[in-house]
C-alpha cells in the first residue's frame, strides 16, 4: 500500500509544479511590469504596470492603420495612448521586439530585419543591471537593477522626459535652464498616424509662466492658437474651469533658476486623468468615469473654448467678451477706438484699436505727467512674453515705475494676492473678461477721465476737450517734426531688435561727449575711459570707450558679453543699459548717469561722503543690491552670474537706490561655461573660485558678503582678508555693533529694533562668506532673511582668515579689475 502510494504522490507533486511554473510563465508573458536583459517582449506580449495594472505597454495599430508602433494605453481604455515610441518609424508586420542591446546601455525596439527603429540611450548602467519597469505611474523607466524602485534621481531614463501628446499626473513641460532641454506635447498627425502633427503645447519661459498652443510650420516656427493666461501663482486664470478640479488634481508651476516648469499631480484615489492635445487643434482635460460599468472619458476642460480664446481676436488693445454674441466680440478697452472701422465691420478686428487721446509723458519730465490708471478688472491678462516681470516690487512701486516709463502702456500685479509686477511697453494684445480674473491697471491721458463725469460737466468742458485735442495734434504734429530733425541731428541708428538695445553712431557719441574731450573724462580703468555725456534735451549719460589697448579678441567678446547680457536685463536695482556703439574699431557703451557715483565713494571716502550714507540708508542699499542679484540669478531666462560684485561696481541714483554695474565679466550659466578667463577681484572671490577656478551662482553670494559687511563697516576687506577676521571676533564676542562705520552717528538707544537689524544683517553676512558654497545660503534666502525678522537663520562656521591659506592662482592666471565709476 505504502509502495504503491509513493510514486502516485510524487506524480500529484510533479504536476502540481508543471502547472503552477505554466501559471507563472503565462503571467510573465501577460502581466509582467518589468523588462531586463536577456528578456525581450515581442508583438502579442504586454508589460501591465505595478500597483493597481492602470496602464499597459505593448504594440498597438491606430485606427484604420495597419502599421505597427511601440506604445503605452490606459488598460481600461485600450484605444486611448498616451505615449509612443517610434511615433515617425512605425513597424510593417507583427515583427516588433523590445529589448536591452548586448552591451545594456540601449532600450531598442527592432523589426523583423533587426533595423532599430527606436532606442532609449543611456550609459550609466553596468551591461548586465539595466532593468525596464512600467511604474503605477504610467512611467516606464529604465533604472539599474539595485537602485532603489522609488528614487527618480536613480533612473537612467524615463518616458516622462520624453511625452507623445499628454500629459500625466507627475510629468512636466517647460524648460531646463541649466542645460536648455524642453519638454511640451505635440498632437498626432491623425487619428490614424501618431508622427508628430500640426499642434504643439508649451510652457513659455519669457515673462510669467504660461501654457500656450502653437500651430507649427512646416519649416520651423508657427503662430500662437490659443494660450492659457500667465500663472497668477495658483493657477492659470484664463481657466476658471481649475476651480472644478483642482482639489483632486492640484496643479504646481516651479520657476527657479534650474527650471521653469509646470505639471500636476493626483490625490490618492483620485481619477484616471489626462491632457491631451488634439490633432484638431484643441487641448483636452479628461478624468476617467467607471459609473454604470461602461466607464467614459469625461471633459473637465476644453480650450479654445469660444471665439475669445483665439489668439489676439481682437487685436492690440481690443477686449473680448463672449456673452457679447449679440453684437460681436470685440470691443476697444476704453480711451481707445476701432483702428479700421471697415474691417470691423466685416468682422475682422487684427488691426486692434487705437488711442483716442495721446499720453502727457516726456521723458526727462515724468514727475509732472497727468496720465492716470484705469482699472480693467476681471480679464485674462495680455500677452506677457514680451512684458517686464519684477517678483521683487510692490504694486505701489509697479504703478510709480510705469508711470515714471513713458513707453508703459500698462501694469498688473504678477501674482493674484498682489505681489509682483508685470509692465507692458507694447501695444497690448489677447484681453478678455473671464471669471476669477485679475485686474489689469490701463494708462489713459487725463482727458479720458473726465468723460466719466457729469453731463452737465461735459458739456461745459467739451470746448475746453476739443481745444485741448486740437494742441495735442498741433503739439504732436510738432513733436513729431522736431523728434525726426533731432533724429537727423544725432544720426541715431534704430534699435537692434536682436540686441533689444538701441545702436547709436560714432557720429553721435562724438557730439554728446565733445569728441571725447578730457574735460569730460570721470574715470579711468586699466581698460576703458568713461565719458559724461550731454544729450541734445540736456539729459546726462555715462558713456564708457574701450581703450584701444583692450581691443583684443577677448576684449571684443567681453563688450559682446556685457551688451548680451544686459539687453536682457531688466530690474529696478540693475543699471540700465542705453544704448552701445559696435563701429569700426571703437566699442562703447552708454548707461544711464548717476549722480551719486559709487557705493565705494561713500563707505571708503572721505568722511563727508560717508555721513550721506545714515545706518538705515546702508540697510536699504543692501537689500537693494540682494534683490538685484537674485534677479539676475533666478529672474531671467538664463541665470546670470556677475562675477565682480563689489562696492566699485554698484552705483547710486538721485534717491540712492544701488544700481549693480559692470557686466563685462558677467556670465550666462551655464550657456558660456567654459573657456573663460578667471576674473578674480581680490577680497570679494570666493575661495573656490580664487583657488581652483570653480564658478557657480554661490560666488556672487560670496562676493554679496563682504560687500554687506564692508557697506556696514566703511573697512575694506581687500587682498589681505582684513576685515573677515575682525567680524569673526565681534561675533564670538556677541559684540557685533562694534562692528558699525564711527564716522557717522551710532544708532540711539531707543532705536533697538534699527540695532537687532543691524545685528542680524552681520549675521547674514557671515552666513555668505562661507568657505564651502553648499553651506552658503542662495541669494533668494538672503533676501528673506534681510526682509522678514522671523526667518530662521543657521549659525555660521569660522570663515578662513588668513589670506595666506587661500593660495592665489599665479598672477598671469589672473586678469586684474579696476573701479571704473559710471558717474
């Protein structure tokens, strides 16, 4: 019995192992959420992603299409596909196959001839690790096989870097600033054909953040369909339907200076979802709905949703409103009229409106001007691309600065609490009334306020109004003949629109500075003269002459740098760039005049000097000059390193706001990295820079330190590192008021709150002139810590005090600065 029994058991057991290893096999073959080297998945075979299975991975034909292409589908809606690998090289046949190549550092998909017809490159992993995973996410990622599953900084590549037409929670579109990388999302060709098609979805990075659908050319370029509104700092308020969704799907923007980038994510248990930018020409917000059983793709948002989403419908300074089917469209934002009423009439409104009462701003004569903001309340905010963005300002200050600018049209908070300011210079375009919109502030000559007024008043000013508008023709009429003889005169040369700044002649800067007399000679470097400069209206310029000496090739790309790097720079704590001459074999530049010289005259000069500069003065400035650096580290498409930060380069205007200066050295980070000359100013580079050449965003804040601590001071840190030492030891003391300049009165002693200011701003200092740049803080905390008496701050570490330590490159490593005061 027992004998008998044996072998029957030893059957049962055996089968028992052939149908569960047929059991895992089927699966492996089906439900699999993994690829590695050696496997590979064939036409017919699927990857299904961990977690919940929501998405599959396979070969797909789409629609009438017969031909075969590599992509990813909602499982529960296996007709919807998200992501597609080889959108432009589809497969003739069931033929395909996914796999690792020999050497594991290529994700292929071949034919049936072995022909690659699309590959994920990556080389960091070792030949036998690489593993394909299909995430929950709907990620497939390629990461080495002992890396932890979670951590995106482990993947070697990923799907998500490279989207078809949607987007997923946990993807992103924008811009990489560090390297130039995009990422966006391109409609399909067809229905039938998922190669890229006519419609293209992006972030834009000029101006504020804002979604915006291109129709691509054929050679390259195209024109905007529709965009979304900037971001106010929740959401984009060109689509008040956000309100609907953005609890389960909250959406998120990051504008740092690595990245500008938006995307969105999903709460636990929230939805299937996507965008999906259509063939048509329309983009798509969908949520999956399983109720009833059937389950259906649901809209949460359509755009262009009317015909006032279509880009600019109205035109320059035109305002849309779509409950106005009644009477067409479009209308003039008022104080402006139809520009061609026969085209209005039938319908077309590109040519905008224009302004029915010209503007009282004169340059040079703005503190008298009689223009006024009206309010536009509720609209979808024009076109930002072209505006002037400052995170950094009040609203109060936006509104002085755009009237103070006779080219501002218009300004606007930059977020929808308030903060931030956004000023328009062009003719405005792409307004609309929306809901949950935000105000934009419109400048009108005084004239158009008063037809708000009572009748009775208007009647009696009519003839005062039209008298009024005569002058104002005859005076522009004037203007405009004067402005064209005084043009002539100084043989002005129009802007460079790649520059963004004007061009003048030699002629020109000749006859502002008397051809270069001495008389009018300010200061001297080792590298250029600087001139004053005396317009024809008698307004004042500084205008800097490269010495011929300095003609050199790299002195040539240093004035190319300076001119690049400061055309697109735009910020109330930066100086202003007005304009350069590129003729021959002169290269000069001319800034705005700057009565009150340097910040170098007044903390190193003589006492007299210094006495201007009261504690609470010297506080402002440095808080000025933090938020200049932090525009040009965060504030700008590309990052902008200064390199030379120092009191001699920050200049003070008639209100003795600081103006940071001398851009020559200045570098964009990181699109010119390398093959640079070290520049190194001795007592404001941070040692890794002075040592070993090593140049990141941390130097300026390095260079901001001692220029803090020399402002409160009035003593030079110089080549000798004197007074970094002498901090420290007040410091260990807990007596850092000793610190302060003595030429000038000592804060009261009611005045505690201007002393633990004070305190507090030595504290920060310290905290920049750190020896290790990670242990520095970013110039976006300083300017936190500087404004708000709350934030935390970390105590500094024992900054290096003898200069001998620091072991200087060789002199001929070392190009030499000199203080040249635009003054």
């Amino acid at each position: 019995m027992r004998s008998t029994s044996q072998p029957n058991l030893h059957l049962l057991l055996l089968g028992f192992f052939f149908l569960l290893l047929s059991f895992l096999t089927s699966a492996a073959a089906g439900v699999a959420d993994k690829l590695e080297k050696g496997q590979n998945i064939t036409d017919g075979q699927t990857l299904v992603s961990s977690g919940a299975g929501s998405y599959t991975l396979g070969f797909f034909s789409p629609g009438k299409s017969t031909k075969r292409y590599l992509g990813i589908w909602f499982t529960v809606s296996s007709d919807t596909v998200y992501w597609v690998a080889n959108r432009d090289r589809p497969i003739d046949g069931n033929s395909g196959v996914l796999l690792f190549n020999d050497d594991g550092t290529q994700l292929v998909l071949l034919d049936g001839t072995r022909r690659t017809m699309w590959s994920a490159i990556f080389s960091a992993a070792p030949a036998s690790a690489a593993v394909a995973h299909l995430r929950d996410s709907g990620n497939l990622v390629v990461r080495n096989g002992s890396s932890d599953v979670a951590a995106a900084a482990a993947y070697l590549w990923q799907s998500f870097d490279h989207p078809s037409d949607t987007l997923l929670p946990g993807m992103k579109m924008g811009k990489n600033m560090w390297d130039g990388k995009e990422w966006s999302i391109t409609a399909w060709r067809s229905p039938d054909d998922p190669s890229p098609g006519d419609y293209r979805r992006t972030l834009t990075t000029a101006g504020l953040p804002e979604l915006v659908l291109w129709q691509v050319a054929a050679g390259g370029g195209g024109k905007i369909v529709y965009r979304t509104d900037p971001w106010n700092g929740r959401f984009f308020n060109g689509v008040p339907e956000v309100a609907r969704y953005s609890n389960e799907f909250p959406l998120h923007v990051t504008a740092t200076a690595t990245e500008v980038t938006y995307g969105y994510e999903a709460v636990p248990g929230a939805q299937l979802t996507r965008v999906v930018v259509n063939q048509t020409g329309s983009v798509d917000r969908l949520a999956w709905d399983d109720a009833g059983g059937g389950g259906s793709w649901q809209s949460y948002f359509h755009g262009p949703r009317d015909p006032c989403d279509a880009y600019a419908a109205c035109g320059p300074f035109g305002l849309c409103d779509a409950e106005a089917a009644a009477s067409w469209f479009c209308r003039c934002l008022h104080g402006f009229s139809v520009a061609s009423p026969s085209e209005w009439a039938s319908r077309n409104a590109s040519g905008g409106c224009r302004r029915d009462a010209a503007l009282d701003c004169v340059a040079g004569r703005t503190a008298t001007t009689t223009d006024r903001f009206r309010v536009v309340r509720g609209v979808k905010l024009p076109d930002t691309r072209n505006a002037s963005v400052d995170m950094g300002i009040t609203a109060e200050e936006c509104k002085r600065r755009c009237l103070a600018n006779c080219s501002c049209v218009a300004y606007a908070a930059a977020d929808i609490d308030g903060g931030g300011c956004v000023i328009w210079t062009d003719g405005i375009v792409d307004v609309r009334l929306v809901d949950r919109g935000q105000d934009l502030y419109l400048r009108l000559a005084k004239a158009e306020f008063a037809k708000n007024k009572r009748s009775r008043v208007v009647r009696i000013a009519a003839p005062v109004a039209a008298s009024v508008a005569i002058l104002s023709i005859i005076f522009g009429v004037i203007c405009n003949v004067w402005c064209r003889k005084k043009r002539r005169i100084l043989d002005i040369i129009p802007e460079n629109p790649a520059m963004g700044v004007r061009s003048f002649s030699l002629t020109t800067v000749k006859s502002i500075t008397e051809n270069f007399s001495e008389n009018r000679v300010i200061g001297e470097g080792g590298f250029s003269m600087v001139y004053k400069g005396v317009q024809s209206d008698g307004k004042m310029v500084a205008v800097k002459r490269l010495k011929q000496s300095a003609l050199t090739n790299k002195g040539k790309k240093d004035f190319a740098r300076e001119v690049a790097v400061m055309a697109g720079l735009r910020h109330n704590n930066l100086l202003h760039l007005l304009a350069y001459c590129n003729e021959g074999d002169e290269r000069i530049l001319i800034y705005a005049y700057m009565n009150n010289k340097s910040l170098y005259n007044h903390i190193f000069g003589p006492s007299t000097d210094r006495a201007s500069l009261h504690w609470r003065r010297r506080l402002e400035i440095i808080q000025g000059i933090a938020k200049g650096v932090v525009y040009l580290h965060e504030g700008t498409d590309n990052s902008v390193i200064h390199r030379d930060l120092k009191p001699g380069n920050i200049l003070l205007d008639d209100e003795w706001k600081p103006k940071i200066a001398d851009f020559g050295t200045a570098k964009l980070f990181v699109a010119d990295e390398s093959g640079q000359t070290l520049v190194v100013s001795q007592g404001y580079a941070s040692p890794e820079y002075q040592l070993r050449g090593e140049i990141s965003l941390k130097c300026d804040v390095y260079s901001f330190g001692v220029v803090l601590l020399e402002t409160l001071s009035g003593v030079r840190n110089g080549s000798m590192q004197t007074l970094l030492p002498q901090v420290w030891r007040l410091w260990e003391q807990g007596n850092l008021i000793d610190l302060l300049d003595r030429t000038i009165a000592r804060p009261a002693s009611d005045e505690t709150e201007l002393v633990y200011d004070l305190e507090r701003c030595i504290h920060i200092g310290l905290l920049c002139v750190q020896d290790k740049a990670e242990d520095r803080p970013t110039m976006s905390e300083v300017v936190a810590m500087l404004t708000s008496r709350t934030s935390q701050m970390e105590q500094p570490r024992r900054p290096t005090l003898d200069s001998r330590a620091m072991h200087p490159l060789r002199q001929t490593d070392i190009m030499g600065t000199t203080t040249i005061d635009l003054t």
